[in-house]
C-alpha cells in the first residue's frame, strides 16, 4: 500500500491538481503559437485568460486556508504550493505577451524547443501533484522535472551563444534574450515546485 496523507480536508487536493492542469493547458497553448506562428497577439490574449484562470484558483485556495482549521499537510507547505505553481503560470504567460509586445516576426527553432521542454515540465507536475495522495510515487515525476529544468538551461545557454555569435541587430539581440531567459525561468519554477513536494515529502515519508 503507497503511503498516504492523513485524512483531512479534500478540497485542497483538487484545487492543486486544478492549479497544475491549468498550468499544462497554458504551457501547451504557448507551444501551439510558437510552432504554428500566426495571430500571435490573439494566442497570447488567451494564455493570459488561462492564467487569470490561475490566480482565481490560487486565491480560492489561499482563502480556504484561511477559513480550514485541519489541513491534509502542513498550511504553509500548501500556501508555498499554491504560489509557486501560480509562479510557473506567471513566467508561461509573460513569455507569450513578450513574443506579442515585442511583435517577434517569426518563431526560432531554439524557442520551441524550451516550449516543447516546459510542456513535458508541466505534464510532470500535473503527475506529482496527483501523487500527493500517496507520496512514495512522487520520486519519479520529481527526477524528471529536475531533468527537464537542466536541459531547458543548457537549451537556454546554447541559443543565447548562439545569439550573441550572430552579429545581428542590437535591439532584437536584447528582445531575444530577455524571450529565451523567460522561457527557461518558467522551467526554473517548474523546478521550484518540485523542490516544494521534496520538502513536503520529507515530512511525510
């Protein structure tokens, strides 16, 4: 039998696992703009409505907290949860609007990767946070967060060399920059989240 949670207030469960489904759909909605590259400001108006989507979540649960006398895990472990997955959503949706404001007229190769990278992320936090119920199956999606982060970073430096190698235009050298390291700084809280359910996990094993 997986180890398992005391049993305490349900709800919590659900708007987490509610939290990191949003976070996929929007992660995947940037991976379908940068690799079908039209209507651009339109696509980022839509992440940004998922990602207001986001922050009615985390209020809920922020407020739940408040109004919860027992919780299934320790509360401030739940509000660090709560924030840090809103995190990763805030750095997917400033990624789309900076591809938007900065009127980027075509996507790069290197972009779409770290979008396909910060989907497979996403997916793996949607699994950790359905194991919250039975914390010995978290070890694996944890590995593979970490391991994605890594590669987004390596991904992140080698198109920023790349950049700055190229002797292109000043101006659009910065745009690009500033895309690719928010790209990869959603990857880093992607990595954060992770190491939220590590500590989590370490008081529950």
């Amino acid at each position: 039998m997986g180890l398992r949670l005391f049993p305490r207030e349900e709800t919590f469960f659900d708007l987490l696992n509610g939290s990191a489904q949003n976070i996929v759909r929007a992660a995947r909605m940037l991976q379908d703009l940068l690799d079908d590259y039209t209507d651009v400001e339109r696509k980022a108006e839509a992440i940004k409505s998922v990602e207001d989507k986001g922050d009615d979540i985390t209020h809920t649960i922020i407020d739940r907290l408040n109004r919860t006398f027992i919780t299934p895990f320790d509360r401030e472990d739940i509000f660090t949860l709560a924030k840090q997955l809103d995190d990763v959503l805030d750095w997917i949706e400033a990624s789309s609007a900076r591809m938007a404001v900065y009127k980027i007229p075509h996507a790069t190769s290197e972009v779409s990767e770290l979008a396909h990278i910060l989907v497979s992320e996403c997916e793996a936090i949607v699994e950790a946070i359905t194991n919250l119920r039975k914390l010995d199956r978290l070890a694996g999606p944890l590995r593979e967060i970490n391991r994605l982060e890594n590669l987004a970073d390596r991904v992140q430096r080698d198109a920023i060399a790349k950049l700055f190698s190229s002797n292109g235009n000043p101006i659009d050298v910065i745009k690009w920059k500033e895309i690719y390291e928010t790209l990869e700084e959603a990857t880093d809280q992607g990595e954060h989240v992770a190491h939220v359910l590590e500590g989590i996990y370490a008081k529950h094993k």
